[in-house]
C-alpha cells in the first residue's frame, strides 16, 4: 500500500508576507516571531519553524468538498518555506514527536473513517486506513489542536 504526502504550495501564501500588520488583521491572519521549538509546524515546508523565523498564522480552507465534511482552520506558513516533493512513502520528521487525527474520506468527500495515532507510529496508521477502499484521501491534523496538516493520496 503505497502513499504520498503533499504539503501546501508556498506560491500560495508568498504575497502574505509582503502585507503589513494591518493589512494581514483584514484577513483574520497575524505576523508571529517564533518562541518555541516545537511548536509552530508549517504547512508548506512540513517543518518546525526555528526559533526566532518570521510565521505568518492564517485562516485556510483545507477541505473544499461539497459536502457537509468542508472545513477550514488555522495554519502556520514560514517565511522561507519551500514546497517539498516528498518521496512515496515518505514522512516528514514533524510528525513524529506528535499526536495526530487521521481522517479518511471517499471521492465525494465524506468522512468513511478516522482515527488517532503517535507520530512514530503514522506510517502504518496510514497504511490500516488505505486498507478501506472507499478511502481515497487522508487529511492529517494534529489531535490536540485539531489544526490540519496535509493530505495523504494513494500513489
């Protein structure tokens, strides 16, 4: 069962850090210097932001379904991010010190699963949720905050 992992595209978010405060505060987002490590995972980079880089905390619409499931929430961009081409497979070290909701829907998104896992343990929690062929994509999202990460696709 193989898998692969896609983060946002950083062509999506590179003009938010050209707005000032002000012009962020009209479109619910705000400017952060971070001041923990963990603790601000980006969504583009599939990385903990550095202590003391430039984050940008905005609201996204991760799913856009037609259907009772589409939702929206808020994420974390970095300066610097850069877009990776994940390996299939592959899982990116921000996941493995974290607790994470996988939640699994059909081609018409809606929800046919979901569960609960240890980062160290993603990997075959991805692959146990594929073993449900109506599943076609998973979202990732951090358990406790609820914040959504990534989809996972078949590959």
């Amino acid at each position: 069962m193989n898998f692969k992992i896609k983060a946002l595209d950083s062509r999506e978010f590179s003009e938010l850090f050209n707005l000032d405060n002000l012009e962020l505060k009209k479109i619910g987002a705000i400017r952060m210097t971070v001041d923990k490590f963990p603790g601000f995972p980006c969504r583009v980079s599939l990385e903990d932001a550095e202590i003391g880089e430039e984050v940008i905390l905005l609201p996204y619409q991760h799913h856009k379904t037609n259907s009772p499931y589409q939702a929206s929430g808020p994420i974390f961009v970095r300066k610097t991010a850069k877009t990776p081409t994940l390996e299939t497979n592959e899982i990116p070290k921000m996941f493995s010190h974290r607790l994470l909701s996988l939640r699994g829907y059909d081609k018409d998104g809606i929800m046919k699963g979901a569960s609960v896992t240890e980062g160290h343990l993603l990997k075959e929690q991805i692959i146990k949720t594929f073993e449900n062929e109506e599943i076609a994509y998973i979202h990732i999202h951090n358990a406790s905050p609820g914040c959504y990460n990534c989809v996972i696709e078949r590959a």
